[in-house]
C-alpha cells in the first residue's frame, strides 16, 4: 500500500512546453489565469482550473467528443434547472473528508468563516508538464494545507488524455507523500469524486431539497423532475441505487442527453489500496471512488484507515472514460478497457 518517493527527481524542469503543430491533443495554458485547457482536436475535451479562490484543483467542465457538457454547471456556470445542493461537488477532483481531523472533501465557499478551520485547502502551487500530442499530458505539484497554510501531505498528479474512437480517456496517477504524519480515518465522502449533469442522475420519486449560493431553498416534489434518465452499473453487475457501498473493478453511468446516449466509467487500478474500491455513486449526481469509506460501506463489520508517517507516499490510480453515439460501450468492452489499464504500470516519478 505504501510507497516511497524522492521528491528530487520530480521537478522536472522550470521550462514547460505548452502546445506543439496541431497534435491530437493540444494542451494550452490560457494567458493570465490559472486554467489549462485540454483540447481534442480543435475541440474542448476539460479545463484544468487550480485559481486559489477554489479550494481544491478542479477538471470542469468535461466534454464528449460531440460537445455534450457531463458535468453540472452550479456553482460555477449554473444552467437552467441545475440542481444547487453540495456546492464544494465541481467538476471531477480528488480529495478526502477526514485528514488529520480537517475536511477537505466539503470545504467551499458556502463554509462559514468561524468555521473553516475544521477545513482543508489543496493548494496547486506547480505546473511541472505540460505536454501537448497523441496523448496529452499535465502534472503538478499540490500542497494540502491547513487554515494557517501548514503543509499536511505533498501531491503529485499526472494527467494523461487521449481519444480512442469516440472514447475520450482521462488515465490519473496521484500519489501523496506526509510532510507530517498523515492519519487519513476512513469516512464516506472521499477520494475520486465527479458532478454529473442533471440528465444523468436517477430519476426519484421522493422530494429534494436543494439550497443555492445565496442560501435559497428549493423544493422539487418527488416525480416532478422529468430531467434525470441515469443509471449506474458496475463490474459486478449491481445497478442503480443497489451500485451505493458496493466493491467493483468499474462503476459507469449512463443515459441520454441530446438525443444521444452518454457514458462516464471511472475504472479502478489493482494497484490501488484497498482494490476494488467501493463506489460512492449516488443517485442524485454525486460518482465517487472511495477505497477509504470501507466503515460506512459496510455499516461498520470493518474500516480502512490509512496512515502515513512523514516521508511515506501512496498513490492512487483511476481511468475516466467518456463517451456519447448511437451506443455506449457494452459491459464486455468495458471489460476489455479495465483489463487495458490493470495492465499500465502507473508513470515512474
């Protein structure tokens, strides 16, 4: 589970290299902001935002290769309709409820001043590649700080992006080394987690509440929301709600948007601690990847605490698959893509 890094060799280098002549994937820092976008083609796949006002890096929005947004647009670019709740769910992220005592999953705007120091900020504080070709490729140093900016535990994560057909892959290493000694204590709300765009969650028929920026409070009695068409299914072949705290090599959710089906499948990596992780995949639009939420999971036959003395590193890999047509990929193919990456060796840092 845990492994050992020298942070000497990671730094590659001061210069970084942004774009090349019209590669596949185009990866182009936007002058005087703290966003990188990842383009295919001459189309937007993500942007990478790290501006201090979050408080965590983001990927936001997320693109299939028709131009179709996945992702919710509260609180950041809200959309007619959008639900408003959990407003720290932006984009797909990493991060963990339960550091040291301190939340990081929750913390945002919306957290009263008295209270933010029971929270935690990732700070990106170095961009180390940035890589444009057949495969794109970012990495950058984070530091997950507490309210006083005491650094916890260095992060270092490589995003890499590429296109299969119409298939737009994301591939993560992140691996988190304890400037102190690091207690991360199981809890539900961790590590992988994405914002799925109203059509994808569960249609329900209970009532939701939903609360804005301004501290608004909505109302949407059960049934009447006609948006949501979602569903989830893992490896395992549990759907729905039923995929909630249960173990899986892949969770995907699907469902229509535009007229077309649309698919986001986060795969998980037998290197990872605690494979296969359990999935934190709600109904209203929360897909998560927690391998830590073990006591929850399983309402409390067992718990997975990781703790890491000063020095000690783990890393943490995931592939992100997004895709739109006529189909999305089968349980077999989406096999075939799991098998794919179980057999990439994480990238040597």
């Amino acid at each position: 589970m845990r492994t050992t890094v020298s942070f000497a060799i990671l730094v590659l280098t001061s210069s970084v290299a942004f774009g090349q002549n019209n590669p596949t994937v185009q990866v182009v820092k936007k002058a005087g902001a703290n966003i990188i976008d990842i383009k295919i083609g001459d189309k937007l796949f993500t942007s990478f935002l790290y501006p201090d006002t979050l408080e965590k890096p983001v990927l936001y929005p997320v693109f299939t290769s028709k131009g179709t947004d996945v992702t919710r647009g509260f609180p950041l670019n809200p959309r007619p309709g959008d639900p408003t709740d959990h407003p720290h769910h932006i984009g797909i992220w990493f991060n963990y409820e339960n550091l040291n005592g301190l939340d990081y999953w929750n913390n945002s705007y919306a957290i009263p001043k008295e209270k933010k120091n029971l929270y935690g900020w990732i700070k990106t504080d170095k961009i180390l590649e940035a890589k444009s070709g057949k495969t794109g490729i970012l990495s950058y140093h984070a530091n997950w700080v507490n309210q006083k900016n005491e650094v916890l535990v260095e992060e270092l994560t490589r995003l890499e992006f590429s296109k299969v057909g119409g298939k737009r892959i994301i591939d993560r290493t992140t691996t988190l080394t304890a400037n102190t000694e690091a207690n991360f204590t199981d809890a539900k709300d961790g590590m992988l987690g994405m914002r799925l765009a109203h059509e994808l969650q569960i249609p329900t028929t209970q009532d939701q509440k939903f609360t804005d920026n301004k501290g608004n409070v909505t109302i949407v009695k059960g049934g009447e929301d006609k948006i949501p068409n979602g569903n989830y299914i893992t490896s395992e072949g549990k759907s729905g709600d039923a995929a909630w705290s249960t173990r899986a090599a892949w969770c995907k959710v699907y469902g229509k948007m535009n007229g077309d089906s649309v698919a986001i499948t986060i795969i998980d990596h037998p290197a990872n601690p605690n494979y296969p992780t359990f999935w934190h995949a709600r109904g209203y639009g929360l897909f998560a990847a927690n391998p830590l939420g073990e006591k929850i999971f399983t309402n409390g036959k067992s718990a997975k605490n990781l703790s890491l003395k000063k020095g000690e590193s783990v890393t943490f890999n995931y592939r992100i698959v997004v895709e739109e047509g006529s189909r999305v990929s089968s349980a077999q193919e989406t096999n075939r893509l799991a098998a794919d990456f179980a057999r990439k060796k994480p990238a040597k840092r």
